[in-house]
C-alpha cells in the first residue's frame, strides 16, 4: 500500500504514523468515517456545495473538467481526488491551490490524534483531512471524487443538504474483491452489482446525471434514482453530446432541456474525453446552487487538465526529445480506450502493473498497436513480471533503461498500467503536478 510521500518532515511523520495504525486495504461501511467526523466537529456538514462524482474510469477526468469550468466562471474551488500521483499533496486542492505542508501536517496531525483508537483506513484519514480543510477555507463550491465503489465509500458520509448534485461516470469491472463481494440483496449480474454500489452516492430530492451504461447497469441506476426521488439526467435520454464534423471542422454540440451549446472540444486526450467533459456540463446545466455561463463551460472544456491521464509529456530528464505519452490505466474499459486513442498507429509500450490488477486488461487491446513491449516494476508494490505480457515482452528494471533500450525510430513511446507507475514517471521527468 502507498501511504505517500513528502520531501516535509513533519507530513511524512504523520504519514508514518497513518501507515502504523490504518487498515492497508481498505474498509467498507460508514461507521468509521461518521464517528471521525463527529469527533471533529461534522466539517461534512459545513461545504460548499459538492459536485459528487462516482465511476469505474473517467471520474477523475470529470472532476477535472468541473474544477475548470467553475473556476472560468469566478468560483472558488475545493477538489479532493484519488490516488496521488508524486506527493500526498496532490489529493487535496484547497481553494484552488495544492493544500500546503504546514496545514497539511497539523491537519492529519488532528484527525489521526482524534481517531487512533478507530483506525481509520488511508483513504478516511484522507477524506477527513481533507473535509475539515474545505470546512475552514471559504470557497464557491467543492468537486469530491469518489475512492472505491460508492455506497460504501468514505466520501459518502455526505448528506443530501451538502451535495448540489450526483454524477456517474463510466462503469466496467474492477476491485472486484469489494465491489463484487456476496451480499444478500446485492444484484447478482456484475455490471449490475457495479452500478448498485456507484448509484449508492445518489441522495435524497439531489439530481443525479449519468453516463449511459450497459442495459443491467443503467435500470439499477434508475432504481436508485427513484427509490431517492432523486430527478435523473441519463445521457443518451434527457441529455447529448457529441463530435459533429463539418468538413474539416469539429464541433462539440452539447443538447439537453435547457438549449443547445455548441462548444470547442475537450483539452484532454483520447476520444472517450468526449463523454467525461459531457458528464461534468450536464451536472453544471442539471444542479441549480449556482449560475455558471456557457462561456465558462466552454472556457473551462479547454483549460482542463488532468495528469497522467492520456498525456504527453514535456522534454524532460525521462523523455529527452522523444514522443513520450502516458496514461495510468489498469482495467478492461481503459484498455478499450488505449486501444481506441492509438488505432491505426504503432506505439513501444512500456507497462508496469499491479500483481492484483489482470495484465491482459491493458496488453491485449495494444497487442495490434504494439512494435515493443517493455515491461517494468512498479516501485513500491507487488508487479507482474514480464511472463504475464508474452512472449516477445522484454524485461527493463526501471524506467529510464525502459526508454534507453526502445529503438530510436519514428513511434511514439507509451507509457501504462498503473497510476503508480505514471506518478514516477512525471517524478522522473520533473513534471510535479501544482
């Protein structure tokens, strides 16, 4: 388990100290965080409205994409995302800004000196600090990804009269181990079950937006969504968007009750961006705590960014020169996406992943793309070794022998198969995200 790092003595020391006492794999139910917030004073309770966001893949790509298109209108944004990706820091974004050492140390400080004898999992440590940063700092709105699952999951301690408005983004297969676990009452279908745990963040008379979604996966949505009250926005029925190409020119027409926009396309790469940055304008158009013009939903679409996420690096100490790009990937769906951003092109793939994760996942939609795989550890963790990617794979012992040893030609180098991977390659490449 990643616990995180900081070059600041005194957050690495309580970090240290979360390391020692939290649950490594996680929990599931509400009963910790809940006793943790009221021991701080229920910082839940005192947001600014929340854009709450749920999803297998692309959560985080929408939240990116909320965050900008709030702060394009003037608002002053809380953001709380998973994993990090160089530094602890990176989870939390307080007002705009990458909460600070200081604050940060006395605030884990606080939540862990209030909650030993509960001990909280990483991520409600997290959650915690992370709601009683948002509670003490004024600002417009906040943006909360969720971590694992939905119902469940540690950011759920939110109540209906905290959160603006639900959003669900992409759903496929993964942590199994938890979100597929028997429970009496639980779907038996496994995309049905996902989305039972994802629609577990939709709250009573709160406005719930969605992607479209297998068929299993989308009536339990619309189960949950009546069983709340709760007025749904699926896209595909109530909402649209899409590429509309006019000769040589693309354009992004968003169409839901409210009009139609005709927008510039997401700043983010990959086709499947498209989807995400229609989930984060349908939860703006559908939420109705605060007025955002459609020149701020199309300011922010092309400001947004989102690291290690179908990105390419800059030259830097790991790239050099080359064409280097990098996505943290590490499921069926995102590997559909790989596949889908890098058809009809060659690429050298470099992938590490997670023993727990399933290589063919990532490796088999790339196959085609594929002119070399390097396979290489995921430093701090338990990877697959390079047996598990076939036979032609090649084996490297870190990233900078990886992209020494690819052939110097006309590809582009890829870099995939784990967010914990990807936040070494930024370390390398001195691209820390602020």
């Amino acid at each position: 388990m990643d616990f995180g790092h900081s070059d600041a003595p005194r957050v690495h020391a309580q970090l240290d100290r979360l390391a020692q006492l939290s649950v490594p794999q996680g929990r599931f139910g509400l009963q910790t965080i809940t006793a943790m917030m009221d021991r701080l004073g229920n910082p839940h309770r005192k947001l600014p409205p929340v854009f709450h966001v749920a999803g297998t893949n692309g959560k985080g790509s929408v939240c990116a994409f909320l965050r900008a298109i709030l702060e394009a209108e003037g608002k002053t944004v809380h953001v709380t995302t998973s994993p990090h990706l160089v530094r602890y820091n990176d989870r939390i974004r307080v007002a705009g800004h990458l909460i600070e050492d200081a604050t940060l140390a006395d605030l884990l400080k606080e939540v862990l000196d209030v909650s030993t004898d509960l001990g909280p999992s990483f991520f409600e440590a997290t959650i915690a600090v992370a709601f009683l940063a948002f509670s003490r700092t004024p600002a417009d709105a906040c943006v909360v990804e969720v971590g694992l699952g939905g119902r469940f999951d540690a950011t759920n301690v939110l109540e209906p009269s905290a959160v603006a408005i639900s959003g669900i983004a992409a759903l496929g297969l993964d942590h199994e181990r938890f979100l597929l676990a028997p429970e009496e009452g639980t779907p038996d279908m496994p995309m049905a079950r996902i989305a039972f745990e994802k629609a577990g963040i939709a709250k009573k008379k709160v406005p719930l937006v969605a992607l479209d979604q297998v068929p299993e996966a989308t009536r339990q949505i619309v189960v949950r969504a009546e069983s709340t009250g709760s007025q749904l926005a699926l896209r595909g029925d109530t909402w649209s968007n899409k590429l509309v190409l006019e000769g040589t020119k693309a354009r992004h027409v968003y169409r839901d009750p409210f009009g139609e926009l005709d927008l510039p396309l997401p700043n983010l790469s990959g086709a499947h961006q498209l989807r995400n940055a229609g989930l984060a304008l349908a939860m703006v158009r559908y939420q109705d705590e605060m007025f955002v013009s459609d020149e701020a939903m199309a300011q922010g679409l092309v400001q947004a960014t989102w690291p290690g996420r179908c990105e390419k690096l800059a030259a830097g100490p790991l790239s050099g020169e080359r064409e280097v790009w990098i996505d943290g990937g590490h499921n069926p769906s995102a590997g559909e996406a790989m596949a889908d951003f890098w058809s009809g092109k060659s690429v050298h793939v470099i992938i590490g992943m997670l023993a727990n994760k399933n290589p063919e996942a990532i490796i088999e939609p790339l196959r085609p793309m594929c002119e070399s795989v390097t396979v290489v550890p995921v430093p701090g963790h338990d990877w697959h070794p390079v047996e598990a990617f076939g036979r032609d794979a090649r084996f490297a012992s870190d990233l900078v022998e990886a992209i020494a040893n690819v052939e110097e030609d006309k590809h582009p180098v890829f870099i995939t198969g784990s967010l914990y991977l990807i936040g070494e390659v930024l370390r390398l490449n001195e691209q820390v995200p602020t």
